[in-house]
C-alpha cells in the first residue's frame, strides 16, 4: 500500500497504525504498543488521492467520513504528523501543487470590494450563535490570545492581547483611532474604556455591524464608539491612532501595497498604527487548499517579506515588529475544546458534517502553529521616527 509507505516515511517520532478497506494493517513508524493511534481508510480512492494532493484530499476525507481515527483524537493524529513533518512538504507531489496553485491564485484572485464582501459572509455571516460556543465570553475577540501564562483563561489571555495593543498605541486623551476590520467591536470598546479617545471600527460583515452597534450602546460607549459597514478602501478622514486585529489576511497579495498606502493617506503625520496579522516565515507560497475552499474563501497568509515589501514601497516606516510564537496554538486549543464541549448545540444548528469540518479546521491550524511554519506578526508603523517615545518598548511594558 503506498499510502502506507508514505506515512511510514514521515514518522520518525512516534507512529501510527493504518488500515485498509479490507482490514490488512500496517505499522507506520513505532506507535504506543498499548493503545497505538490508529487511522482507518474506509474509501480506496485514498489511496491515490491522499498521495496526489494529501493537503486537500485528507481533509475532505475526514470531513466525508472516509477517514476515522481511534485510540486518539484528530489533533492527537495532526500534531503527531505535523511534528515529524516540521517545516518539511509531505511529499513530492504536494510540493509541486503547491507551486501551481501559487502561480494560479496570483493570476486569477482579486479582493476587490465585492468580492471581499462576499468572502466576508461566507465566513462572518453564518451564524451569530456559533461563535458564541467558542469565542471569550467578555471581548468576543476571533484572533490570537496573548498567553503571559500556560494557565491563563481564554478570557485573560484575550484581555493580554487587548492590552498588549493599547500599550503599543500609545494612546493621549481626545485622539480619534480607526479599527480596520474591527469584529465584534471588543478592541474599540475597550480602548473607549481605557481612555478618552473617540473609536471607529469598520466591518463589511452585516451581522458583525449590527452586533456593534447594540452593544456599544448597552456599554453606554455609544457617544465614543461609532460602526459603519465599509470597504477599507472607502473610509476617509485623518486618524491619531490605527489598529487592525486578523484583517490582513483577507485583504490577498495584491492588495498589500493597497492597504498600507490607504494607511498612510489616513494617518496624520504624528500618527501610529499597529497590525496584527498571522504570518508565515516561508516565502510567498498558496493558502492551504481545503481552508481556502471551505472556511475563509479568498483568505492568504502574508510572508514578512509581503508586508515589509509593502510597507517601504508605501513611505511608511516599519518601528517595531514583534513575533508572536506559540500562542495561537493556545487560542486555537481552547476554541476547539470549547466546540467539541457545544459539539451537540453546533450538530443541532448546522449538521454532523459542519461540525467535522470546523473540528477539522480548528485542530489542523492549532498544530500548524505549533509545529509548521505559522506566528503572529505585531508591526508597529509610523511616519515619522517622532510619533514614538525613543525609548523604544519600555513605555509597552510599564
């Protein structure tokens, strides 16, 4: 069985045991010999399809139910397989669909603000209660937690990433600050908590606007705290202050330069932004396949070299970057625990199958943030070496 050789080749930690259609079983690497992970093929298809492009046929399969995992659960598998992989391709021929589909998005993706929308509600627009099964239950924040501390709650860990973005803001009293892809609205509202600056946050998500709008004023922040439902591209005014949680990512590789000169049209000139934004430290490379095609439609994750590129081309200065390693992984763990925990009120809303495929896309980017080639950026921006203390980030952490 070729599969079996594939997987047999990858496991140089750890292993699995497979099984075929017919039940023949094959030892692929060294597993637990008591209780050995073990992976069922219940579609001979697979047995080709998972050589030819594993990265999309396995989770389809999964989500089909053509593959079933026991003895562990499907991030017990991922983790295990992502850790021997590392930052290596899986095979040969992923290797080289990967190169073809990079040439082909670049061809025929263009975010342009239709189409943004529409990609928008495919994702954002689903379902207000689904997120409320997995997010925090206080900022409603979909992105990257900060983990001071292996035994912080989602909920601190969410309110260190708020706080972490204040400090870099650096915030005066009476500023206007500008939320590019503002969600839920967790980030502006506490920035009108923590100071006397006038908030607003921009989503082209309907039912993100509408959410916003009733919770600033049962926050009573509604004189501080404005929405509008709009394209980046279409705002206008001048802004002391711009934060940007989890946008790049839709904006596509053509767009960066589009995005960092409307930064730089908006700022004033003693203005700072910060932007947070998953990266990844491989060169220019394709989204994953199945998370394009399924879970975030016309979604891309930036290289460093995307977004500095951008960023000089554009007369912006880069002040501060700051990686973030090993914290998404966190996040991600505990949305995926809260899920599984809702799994029933989620198979009740929406199906078995939407439920194995949002299990899938939680676990399998948890390990590819712990084990591949994903962190998060924080770039801090100006334009001029005087918007910022000179002490660099001693004023961050006081």
């Amino acid at each position: 069985m070729l599969i079996a050789k594939l997987f047999s080749k990858i496991y140089k930690e750890g292993g699995i045991v497979l099984i075929d259609l017919q039940g023949q079983k094959y030892i692929c690497g060294s597993p637990d010999q008591d209780k050995p992970l073990t992976l069922k093929i219940l579609n001979k298809k697979l047995n080709w399809k998972l050589l030819i492009n594993p990265e999309l046929s396995f989770p389809e399969a999964y989500v089909d139910g053509d593959i079933k995992i026991e003895n562990g659960s499907l991030l017990d598998f991922l983790n295990l397989t992502f850790k021997n992989l590392g930052r290596s391709e899986i095979n040969t021929s992923g290797y080289f669909i990967k190169k073809i589909l990079h040439a082909w998005r670049f061809i025929t993706n263009y975010n342009l603000p239709l189409k943004s929308k529409k990609n928008v509600e495919h994702h954002y627009d689903i379902g207000e209660d689904l997120y409320n099964l997995f997010l925090d239950n206080k900022h409603r924040q979909y992105s990257c937690g900060y983990w001071k501390s292996p035994n912080d709650t989602l909920e601190q860990a969410q309110q260190n990433k708020i706080n972490h973005i204040i400090k870099k803001l650096n915030l005066s009293s009476g500023q206007r600050v500008l939320d590019i892809g503002c969600g839920w609205g967790g980030m502006c509202f506490e920035i009108a908590r923590q100071s006397e600056c006038e908030v607003t946050g921009i989503t082209l998500s309907k039912n993100q606007y509408e959410y916003c709008v009733k919770k600033a004023k049962d926050l009573k922040l509604d004189n501080q705290c404005h929405f509008k439902l709009l394209d980046y591209r279409k705002i206008e005014g001048k802004f002391n202050r711009i934060v940007s949680v989890g946008f790049l990512e839709h904006c596509g590789r053509k767009f960066y330069k589009t995005f960092f000169s409307k930064l730089n049209n908006l700022m004033t000139d003693d203005g700072v932004s910060v932007i947070h934004s998953i990266g990844s430290t491989e060169p220019k490379s394709p989204p994953q396949p199945w998370i394009s095609a399924n879970i975030f439609p016309g979604g891309l994750v930036p290289s460093g070299s995307d977004l500095i590129d951008a960023i000089e081309k554009t007369g912006l200065v880069l002040s501060d970057m700051e990686s973030l390693i090993r914290h998404y992984d966190k996040t991600l763990n505990a949305w995926l625990d809260r899920f599984l925990l809702n799994r029933n009120k989620a198979k009740k809303m929406y199906s078995e199958k939407f439920c194995k495929m949002w299990e899938f896309y939680l676990a399998s980017c948890s390990a590819a943030f712990h084990y591949r080639d994903l962190l998060v950026y924080q770039l801090q921006i100006v334009k001029s070496f005087k918007a910022i203390p000179s002490n660099r980030r001693d004023y961050i952490y006081k």
